[in-house]
C-alpha cells in the first residue's frame, strides 16, 4: 500500500488539513464489522483482520474547490470512529461510524449531503509535558454526553512505517451511503509524517456508541501520533464502476 496519495482527476471538491492527529486501533474479525459496510462495500484485512480506529485531530483551514479557506466554520476540533473498506474496483478507503464535530452546522450539512454521520460535540485539544489529550462529549443526536478523553506521549519519528502502520493511514477515499446508493469520495495527500506513540490514558464511550462494546477496555494493537498533512478531495463518484484502477 504506497503513503502517498495518487494523483487527483476532475474538479476539487474542498481540502483541509488535518493536524495533531491521534491513531488508536485495534484489530477486530473482518465479520465484526461487516454488518456496517454500505452495499457492495466490504472489510479491507491484513493477514485476516480488519481494524476499527479512534481518531481525533484538529482540521484547519477547510474550504472548498481552490478557494480560500472558510472562516471560522473552516477550523475545528473532530474526534471520528472508523472502519477500512475496500469494493470490487479495489479502492480501499474508510467507513465512518462516526464523527465528532464542535462545529453544528457542519455536523448538520455533511451528513444531508455526504450521509457521513457527523455529530455535534464539545471538544478540546491540548498538550502538557509532551502529552496530547483529547476530551470530546456529544451534543446531538444522542446518546448525549458519549465520548470521554484521549492521551498520548508521541515517541521517535517512525523512518520505515510497518505494514499495518501504512495500512491503517494510507487511506485516500471514503465509501457512503446517500439516498440509498453507495458512494466513494475520493481524496489525496503526501505521506503522513507517523511517531508511535504510547496511550498513557483511554476513557471511551464513542466505541460502544458506535456499536463496538467492551473494545475501549482492551489493549489497542496501535498506536501512533502524527503532527499532520494537508488533504484535497474529489467529486463524490456514484456506484462501483465495473473497472477502475486501485487505489492505497
């Protein structure tokens, strides 16, 4: 799976950067979580297991096309669940279970027009003593209150990501579900600069939330920390085309 993005075709749909970004996982059967996956969409496995990640971060700087970046509404904190797919053209990507925003009406918006289930939170990032922490408490829709606090130490940079490493963040589209059909939106970036990290303290309720309980009480198989990378998206593209080149 190569780090780096390929190369986008067509109009831009928006671009962001995602900045101080926490990836926790752990490996799950694939049949966990098949049952989530939009139609004609599938677990994506390495060696026979599949992931599901808690993710927070900062975006900043999201705007839309190759216009400037959106005051205000453009920057916020997000906390996202997430599942890896992969479709018949081979375009592996992500499912979102669930994404965390402090910002309502973006929450409001990109689930009537993407079908990504936003929701709006409080949320606060911060960093002490090398630490990164992260606090997120859902507004709506309910349950009210989920979320809970992420810690992180970031270590060394990695120089030669592993296998799993480049499979849980080289990931350069999404597949959604809107108005019953499945879509896959496509997007690009350079290679994350990744640190392993150490969770030095976990109290989640947006697994259970999204349908994974107990799994925030056990040992996550991964952990890194990264201080971010700028991204652009494609046009949402309908279906599964019968040939298309693969993708990650």
């Amino acid at each position: 799976m190569d780090p780096d993005g390929p190369a986008l075709h067509g109009p831009r749909l928006m671009r962001q950067t995602w900045a101080d970004i926490a990836f926790v996982h752990w490996a799950v059967d694939p049949a966990v979580v098949a049952p989530f996956m939009p139609a004609g969409v599938r677990p994506d496995v390495l060696d026979d297991r599949s992931y599901v990640g808690l993710i927070p971060f900062r975006m900043q700087h999201a705007g839309f096309g190759r216009g400037p970046a959106v005051p205000w509404l453009g920057t916020f904190h997000e906390t996202n669940v997430r599942m890896y797919s992969v479709d018949d053209a081979g375009r592996h990507g992500v499912v979102f279970l669930s994404l965390e925003s402090t910002r309502l009406l973006v929450s409001a918006l990109a689930r009537l027009v993407f079908g990504t289930p936003y929701t709006w939170a409080r949320m606060r990032v911060d960093e002490h003593d090398g630490v990164h922490r992260y606090t997120t408490s859902r507004r709506w829709p309910g349950p009210r209150g989920a979320g809970g606090r992420i810690e992180v130490r970031p270590g060394e940079p990695l120089e030669e990501p592993s296998e799993l490493e480049h499979f849980v963040t080289a990931r350069f589209g999404l597949h959604t579900r809107v108005l019953g059909r499945t879509w896959w939106v496509p997007n690009t970036h350079t290679a994350w600069p990744l640190h392993r990290a150490e969770l030095t303290s976990l109290d989640d309720t947006l697994l259970e939330a999204a349908g994974f309980p107990g799994l925030a009480g056990t040992t996550p198989t991964s952990v890194l920390w990264s201080p971010g990378t700028f991204t652009t998206f494609g046009l949402p593209r309908r279906g599964v085309p019968e040939r298309a080149a693969a993708v990650g």
